[in-house]
C-alpha cells in the first residue's frame, strides 16, 4: 500500500446536539442525508482514495480471491433429511453463487422447488430468505432481499405447476412464514418501514389480495419485536414477543383456522421463557425464572389456554448455560455450555437416560443439526473445531452408534490437519477475571516468536464466537499469522453471568478484557505491538472503536468491519433501525446514568488528537443494522484528529447491507480485501505474498 497525501476531507458542518445540558458539536451529521449530493460525493471520493492507495493490492487480493475461492468445492450438496414422506436437500451447483433446493419421495423423482440462481439473475444484490411449503405439499412460500435492507418479499410458487404468483407479493416482512395446518393461509410479520421494527403479525388466505390480510396482533411497546414460529408437533403456532432479554408467547392450534391466540404468561423484564410442545397438553419450558441465570427447564400443562408450570425437569446449575434445546417424542437433546466449552446431553423424559456425548478436542464447536421429526430413531449434530473442518454426524437413540454423515472437504489436496495446531489460554484481567482466548497456528512457526497475529472480538448480545473452523483463516495461518478468538465478557462463553458482566453500565469490561488480551500476548512472546492486528464487526467494530481510542499503541492495524461506533446520537434517535430494541443491551440514554457512560466511550465521541494504527474500515449503504454514515463519520472525524502518516481507508460497498456480499463466492472478495489490508501490513520477512 502506498500512503497519499491528498485524502478525502469531509466538510464540517457544525450540528450542536444538545442532552440534560451537555453540548456535543458533531461536524458530519450532515452525513445521514441519504442519497444527497454531499453524501454520494463523499462516499465515491473515500472509495476512489482506497482504490488509490491499495492500486498495488490489487493483483495480490484477486490471488487470495483465488485461493479462499479454491477452497470450496465447486460443485457441493447438503446430507439429505427425510421429514413426512420427504427428502430435502440443498445443493450448489458447478460454479453458481447462490443454492437450489431439491424434494424428493423417491431417488428417481427428485425435483428442484426452488433455484435461488434464477430468481438472482438481474439483480445487484439478492438475498434468499425462509423457504416453508405448506402442509399439503402444494404451496411453497419463499422469501427475498434485492438491497440488503433485510426487508423481504414473500412470494408463493405453486409446486405443481411450478408457476410462481404475482399477484400475491407480501412487502417489509422479516421473510418468516407459519403455515395453518389446512394449508389456507399462513402467518406472517410486517416491519416498520422507517425503524424496521418486527411489529405487527398478518394472515394471508391464499388467493385473496394482500389488502386484506387480517391483522393478527401489534406490538406497540418499541423495545420488543415480534416473530411468528411452530412446535416441532405442528400442533401449535406461537408468536413471540422479545426484547434482547424478555420474551412473552402467544399461543394458537395450528389446526383450527382460527386467530385466538392466547397469552401464555405475560412479559417481566429480564425474564425469559421457551416453551416446547412434547405431546397433548404437555410442554418443557426452558425458563430463567425464580434466579436460574443459566436456565432450567420445567414441566407444563397447557389449561384452558394457561401455560402451568408444574415440577422441575432440570435444574439450574450456576454455570453450565442451557444452550439449545431439541424435543423429541420420550426424550430430548440438548447443548449445554461449561468453562467455554459446549457439550450434548441426551435425557430421556422419564430420566432412566442420561449421558453425555464426549469430545476429545481442547477446543472446538459442536451444535445440533437439522433435526425436523419428532419421531426420529437418530438425531444429528455438527462438529468441528479450530483445526478439524466441519462434520455432519448422527447419533442412533436405541444403539449408541455415531456416524459421520459428511465431512467437510477442502479440494486440492493440500490441506493437512496434523500442520496446525491449536489451545486455549487464560489471561488475568485487570480486576481478576480470567479472560479465555483461543489460538491457532500453522506448526512451522515457533509460537512465541513475536509473530503477525491477528487477534478477533465481537463481546456484545451474550453471542459467542466459537472456537470454530475456518477455511479462509488458513490464507493467514500458512502465512505464518496466528489467529486468536479473545472471548471478552459481553457475549456468553462462560455464561449468562460472563454475558452480563459485559453491558449496560458494565460494558468497559468489554473493551478491557479486549486491551488485556492484547498485553498478555505481547508480554508472553505470541506478538508484538508492531505484528499485533485486531479486528471486529459490527458491535464488534464498536469493540475496536473503543479499543483504538482507549490503546492504539498496542496495534500495528486493525479492521473494523461495518462498525457501530456512533453510539450516543444513534441510542438517541428512536427513528433509527434497531435503536429502541437495544435500550437492554447499551442501556437508555434518555436517562441521564446511561447518557454519561455511553458517551465516556462511545468511539465516534471519544476520537481524540493521537497516533492511531493502520485502519480499513468498512461499510454498507443499504446497511440496516449500522447506517452506512456510522463509519463515514468515524473515519471523517479520525481524518481530521489523527496525528501521524499511518494509513486510514473506508471502502463502502454501495450495493449490499450489513453481511455485504450475498453469494457464496462473491462474498470472499470481501475477505481477500480485507486480509490483503493486513497481510500487507505485517512483516514482509514474515509474509510470502
């Protein structure tokens, strides 16, 4: 990369902003006028800035292009799963972006429902949403973004004659569909078109116009959203209502073409209730309730609409998290998570059953798979960790036997398992936490050698990053990087409590646990300050915006991808997507405690005069989760703040919205840019191009 002198600079134009009589002068709120002359100017002049000093990139990132592309199968199918007198499968075919979906009775009958290739073609950007066919076999409903907006179209095919109709065109939905049992209707759920808010849940009739879609329920309380779902029996159909850390259900008999849903048990903050259908009126509930931080599960009778808790099925443990939860007729599957770790239970519902699944790895990944029949003999789970690729494997209930259904390939014949390694360290935190961090390498490096290491953190909702597998991180350990997963508090690695340690007023944990990660491997060798690289999405991204301000001299470069880093004047504004949804996670700033610690490290409002490291940042234009003005005014504010010649670029992608690129190998230029930026960066005696 060459450095140009002559960057972009953003006019300022002074908005004063104005809160419980603190003053923020904020000189690139002209930034949100979307579409705007200014705007587009900016962002194109930014874009062409990039092109310029990356020029010399640009052969180097198509070879990475070409080498992550190479690393999946060109042609790949899914383990096909057998549900009601069907299999399903997805497969990709030879060279195509996008999968085509395939239904079958017999072997020589299969049928392709629904090629997402096809309904691509012409369009810029396409995102394929829920597929759900009716009960009837019939009707397939299907779902579409054209701008990453994440507002789906919902369309019906009919299966028979293949004939897709365009009369019926459901607008702003989420792209979820409940099917009624008879197979007349289906439920579905509208977006507020400006805050794009889940509110209110619709019935369509087949073949009536969408005018007349009844309005089942609406959800008026701005913090929680609403979403539409069926019990694996498909006895009942649910709407849920949820904020990021309180639910509340309704509840109706899929085969009654009626919309009396029923409240089950009314909304408490910080309460949380998942309920599961098992047979008749009776049902398991995975609930936080009465102090279980980490859930439990109970009994429950359905009476006369009202869920009744009966007796506890599993009790709280205090740090083992109830993870995922699958029914079936006499027993259930579940994940639960200890130490970092996740492991699978089997129990039966009379509890003469009761074991674990062992696993051998100190670090790895192991989730349930698809798993639609209640009745099933076997269940199926996935497998991997940091240096075994993924694997599709199933468990038969009656004789213990696992079978490996799938492995996860990666052509060429050049990867080898045995040249990587991978562990698990414990760094002390500043007020006594032990942070976990999971590292791999390729084995031709000695580990503690000051080498390029690329160290990643997200930290926000209790989502974890598992210690998982991936193809593309091998571009940067076979060029002799490390990759660590710091697993700071704020997602849920080590529980509810881990989760909650790292939000609200608590959230600088987040960012400390992050700056201590980063010192330890420093003082332990792994790095140094001039090969140690971070980067993070989304609220990952505020993570490195706060990191930066808090400690750039600990980072050679980092990425911060479609980083939320306004936070203060997005928390503030309700007309903004996700804002008052987020109220639980960074706490309400219309009060006056939540105000004072957002703005004490919000990254947009704490960029000062400084030396910060080499920076790409990233974003998208139809972004809905981060508007695409987040990081233009970041990087416009750092522009005019920064001190020093270090490199600083924002590259928007015009077309796409907060995943960027849809397609499975359009996306992986996404990737080769943004490894390209570090590889770039590291020690060239280090690093073969």
């Amino acid at each position: 990369m060459v450095p140009k002198k002559s960057y972009p600079v953003a006019p300022r134009k002074i908005k004063k902003l104005e809160k419980f009589g603190d003053v923020r002068l904020d000189p690139y709120y002209w930034m949100r006028d979307r579409g705007s002359k200014a705007v587009m100017d900016y962002l194109a002049a930014e874009n062409d800035y990039y092109k310029a000093v990356t020029a010399d990139l640009r052969e180097f990132e198509q070879k990475l292009f070409e080498e992550l592309k190479a690393r999946f199968k060109d042609e790949d199918e899914s383990v096909p799963y057998y549900y009601k007198g069907w299999y399903f499968q997805t497969k990709y075919p030879k060279g195509r972006e996008y999968p085509v979906f395939l239904r079958w009775r017999n072997e020589s009958d299969k049928e392709i429902f629904f090629d997402a290739n096809e309904r691509a073609e012409g369009h810029e950007f396409y995102a394929p949403g829920g597929l759900r066919i009716s009960p009837n076999d019939r009707w397939l409903a299907f779902a579409e973004d054209f701008r990453g907006r994440r507002l789906y179209q919902i369309r019906l095919k009919d299966l028979e004659s293949g004939r897709i109709i365009e009369g019926e065109v459901l607008t702003n939905t989420t792209g979820s569909v409940v099917w009624q049992n008879d197979s007349k209707a289906f439920y579905y759920v509208k977006k507020n078109p400006v805050t794009l808010r889940a509110e209110k849940v619709y019935k369509h009739y087949l073949g009536r116009p969408v005018e007349e879609d009844i309005l089942v329920y609406e959800e008026n309380d701005p913090e929680y959203d609403v979403h539409v779902s069926k019990s694996k029996t498909e006895d009942f159909i649910f709407i849920v209502i949820a904020a990021n850390t309180s639910t509340e259900y309704r509840l109706k008999d899929a085969r009654i073409d009626r919309d009396d849903f029923v409240l089950i048990k009314p909304r408490r903050k910080n309460i949380e209730y998942y309920p599961y259908h098992i047979k008749d009126n009776r049902f398991l509930v995975v609930t936080n309730e009465d102090g279980a931080t980490d859930f439990k599960i109970v009994h429950a009778i359905l009476k006369e609409g009202k869920l009744e808790y009966q007796d506890g099925f599993l009790p709280h443990r205090q740090g083992i998290l109830l993870e995922e939860i699958e029914v079936f007729r006499d027993r259930i599957v579940l994940t639960e998570r200890e130490n970092g770790l996740t492991r699978i239970r089997l129990l039966s519902l009379d509890k003469k059953t009761d074991f674990y699944i062992p696993f051998d790895e100190e670090t790895y990944t192991v989730y349930l798979g698809t798993n639609p029949d209640p009745d099933a003999k076997a269940f199926r789970y996935v497998y991997n960790s940091m240096t075994t690729p993924s694997g599709v494997l199933e468990y038969d209930f009656e004789s213990g036997e696992r079978r490996v259904l799938k492995e996860d390939e990666i052509p060429g014949g050049k990867f080898n398992k045995n040249n990587y390694d991978s562990k698990r360290i414990w760094v002390p935190g500043r007020d006594g936490a032990r942070i976990p961090v999971s590292m791999v390498w390729n084995k031709k490096i000695d580990l503690r050698a000051g080498n390029p290491l690329l160290l990643y953190g997200y930290g926000a909702y209790g989502i974890t990053i598992d210690d998982n597998f991936s193809k593309n991180r091998l571009s940067l350990l076979d060029r002799g990087f490390i990759f660590a997963i710091a697993h700071v508090r704020g997602g849920e690695y080590l529980g509810r409590k881990w989760y909650e340690e790292g939000k609200l007023l608590k959230k600088k944990n987040t960012f400390h646990d992050f700056i201590d990660v980063a010192k330890y491997l420093i003082k332990e060798g792994y790095t140094s300050a001039e090969q140690l690289y971070a980067m993070g999405g989304s609220a990952g991204g505020l993570l490195i915006g706060a990191v930066l301000n808090m400690a750039p001299e600990l980072f050679h470069g980092a990425v911060a991808q479609v980083p939320f880093v306004d936070v203060l004047t997005t928390m503030l504004d309700e007309s903004i997507p996700l804002t008052t949804g987020e109220y639980e996670e960074w706490g309400n700033p219309n009060e006056k405690v939540y105000y004072d610690y957002i703005k004490s490290y919000s990254p947009y409002d704490n960029v000062k005069p400084q030396v910060y490291p080499h920076l790409l940042v990233t974003a998208g234009y139809h972004d809905s989760q981060v508007q695409y003005w987040e990081p233009a005014k970041w990087v416009a504010k750092l522009r005019h703040e920064k001190s020093g010649e270090n490199i600083l670029l924002l590259h928007t992608d015009m077309k796409t919205g907060h995943s960027g690129a849809a397609g499975r190998f359009e996306s992986l230029k996404d990737t080769a840019r943004e490894f390209a930026f570090v590889l770039d960066l590291a020690d060239r005696k280090k690093i073969i191009r």
